[in-house]
C-alpha cells in the first residue's frame, strides 16, 4: 500500500515536469506541494535507497522552476525517470 502511494507521488511530480514542457500554466502551491512531498520522500537515501537522489534533484529542479526557466532536455529526463519509478513500483 505505501509503495503504491510513493508511485503516486513519483506520477504527479512526473505529470507536473510535462505539464512544464508543454508549456501548461501550472499553480504554484500544486508544484511546491509536489516538491515537498519528493523531498520528504528523498529522505529514503539515509536508508540506502540510490534511487533517491533522483526524488532529490527533482524536488530541487521543481522549486528552482518558480524563479529560473529550466531547460526542456532536463524537464524530459525527470519525466521519464519519475514515470519510469512510477510504473515500477504500481507493479
């Protein structure tokens, strides 16, 4: 059950990253939320999970998002990762 709720989290910080790329007007109190909880949810590293460092950058790439542009290619890249960790841990 928990595994399925840390996929959820993954899928909406996923969507959030293409929403960006799209060019789709996103609120910011939807992708501060999203960084919150990735950043709650990078807190896995101190237990030996490598995969969290992905949670981490993205959790930061998200809040630096509200002040710079980010660049398309990384906005992708977080995308397809976070689908990619959704999908697995749905399975």
């Amino acid at each position: 059950m928990i595994l399925k709720l840390l996929g959820a989290i993954d899928l909406s910080a996923a969507i959030i990253f293409l929403m960006m790329v799209f060019g789709m007007d996103i609120f910011i109190s939807v992708l501060l939320f999203c960084a919150l909880l990735l950043l709650i949810k990078s807190l896995f590293i101190f237990s030996g999970d490598v995969l969290s460092f992905i949670d981490l950058f993205a959790a930061l790439t998200l809040i630096l998002s509200i002040i710079f542009p980010i660049f398309i290619f990384l906005s992708w890249i977080f995308a397809l990762l976070l689908f990619a960790k959704s999908f697995v841990s749905f399975l």
